[in-house]
C-alpha cells in the first residue's frame, strides 16, 4: 500500500484511536508515542510509516511473536496479540502532522496532562514515553534523561525510551529492542 504526498497531507490533523486494554483486557504496558505521523493517520495503526522500527524492535525485544506489518493498518490478530499481552498504545498529542516538531509545548503540555488522566483510569504497571524531548516539554522536566523515571505516575513505573522513528538515527533496532524490553520486564509482560 503506498499514498502520493497529497493523499497523505489529507490526514494532517486527523486523530487516530488509542489501542488500550479495557475490560477483559489490562493495560500493564502503556506505550505512549509523540503524535501519529500522516501514514499513521492514513491507516489508522500506530507506528505504521514504513521503515518504522517500532514493531521490528518489540519483536527483537521479545514483547509480540514476530513483527508487525502495519503499513496498510493493523489486522485483529495483531491488535489481540498487543491485547493479549498487556500492551496499549496512546500519543501524547493527538493531532497528525507529518513531523513531531510541527507540535506546539502547548499541545505536548495538555498531552501530559491527558495521560495523566489516562494513568489514573487504566492503573498500568508501567508507561513508557517514547521521545526525550517530547518528554521533558509535557512534563516540564529539563533534564530528565532516558530510562526509569524517579517519580511514578499515579502509581505506575514511568519510563522515557528512545523514539522508533527513523530520524533518531543514533538508535538501532536491538538497542530500541533492549531499551523497550527493560520497560516490559518491569511491567510483567516478560521474564
């Protein structure tokens, strides 16, 4: 599946769903992106632009069964597979756009607060931020670094991993694999 640059420019300031186990399922792993990209939006899966590394890296990690090919949407069995595990899967802007950077703080600093919200809802083990800067911006804390988070978030483990977008090309996909599989032992998803 493949879009011209006009049909993805369509989607700029489309939402996409939250993949979030409610109900039957519980989120012990919230994973929560910067905003969803044009490709995202188009397909309405998170981390569907092609070269993404994120599924290639929970694969590695060892969190699903094999990698996901979201590029043309996410199909049941995959979405039950994240379900199933405890995984969810939240933004903290909830607007496309075709880089994270054409966010304002102000949009970053109201996501901070929806997941808050959201944390205290969902009662997950652990949330895991994907994106330092993004971080820091919505939660106002300048030096914060990657990894385990000194402070909880309503009782749940935060951590602030590295972005799986291609343009953060100091990153691999098995040092994203062991830096997302750190998040997943703490939350009981793995050994």
């Amino acid at each position: 599946m493949g879009f011209t640059r006009e049909e993805l420019a369509a989607y700029a300031d489309a939402t996409v769903p939250d993949l979030l186990g409610e109900g039957a399922w519980q989120c012990r792993l919230l994973i929560v992106g910067i905003n969803p990209g044009l490709w995202t939006a188009a397909t309405g899966a998170h981390f569907a632009r092609p070269g993404n590394r994120f599924y290639p890296a929970l694969a590695r990690a060892g969190i699903v069964s094999r990698t996901f090919d979201a590029t043309a949407g996410m199909d049941d069995a995959d979405r039950h597979e994240l379900l199933d595990r405890g995984v969810g899967i939240t933004n903290l802007a909830p607007r496309a756009t075709a880089k994270a950077d054409e966010l304002t703080g102000a949009e970053l600093r109201a996501g901070g607060e929806r997941l808050n919200a959201l944390v205290e809802r969902l009662h997950p083990t652990v949330v895991a931020v994907l994106g330092i800067t993004a971080y820091r911006t919505a939660f106002g804390i300048r030096g914060a670094k990657q990894g385990r988070q000194p402070a909880d978030l309503h009782g749940a483990q935060l951590w602030v991993l590295p972005n799986p977008s291609g343009l953060n090309a100091h990153e691999t996909v098995d040092s994203l694999a062991d830096a997302y599989r750190a998040a997943a032992v703490a939350a009981g998803i793995i050994d």
